[in-house]
C-alpha cells in the first residue's frame, strides 16, 4: 500500500516522506501573491486572465527533495 500526502510542511510531511512513512507529499501554495498581482493589474486597467494554474511541488521518497511542478501565472486553458 502506497501513503501519499498533502501539505508538505517541514516538520511533518517531508519529514514523513524522508522518513519513509509516506511515499510523497504535495506543496500547494496559497494564491495570494497572484491574488495581489492580479488586483495591481485590474487596478492598472491590464486584461487578466479568468483562470491561473498555480504552481506546486512534490516531495518524493525516492529523491527524498522537492521537485517543482509548472509554474505560477499560468492561464489554464482547460479551466479550473
């Protein structure tokens, strides 16, 4: 059986992945910072896209390290 985990804070989630308790663990972020960026930009009167793929990380037990997945600000085409 495989454990897979969400919210990879230090002190627990990547410490159970390097730990060998969980197989991996995922980092999500909040959204906050392209909240901001985004009023900035409605507040400019820019165009903003109307949705955003987020960027996140997975902690793996094999690498026992993060590896980031696609970056932040992206549009996602296929919504959200």
């Amino acid at each position: 059986m495989i454990f897979v985990g969400i919210d990879a804070l230090p002190q627990e989630g990547q410490a159970y992945v390097n730990q060998g308790l969980l197989a991996a663990s995922f980092e999500y972020p909040t959204g906050g910072a392209e909240a901001i960026l985004t009023a900035l930009d409605i507040l400019n009167g820019k165009p903003v896209t109307k949705n955003m793929k987020l960027a996140s990380r997975v902690f793996e037990a094999k690498t026992a390290s993060a590896k980031p997945l696609p970056a932040g600000r992206q549009q996602n085409a296929g919504g959200l």
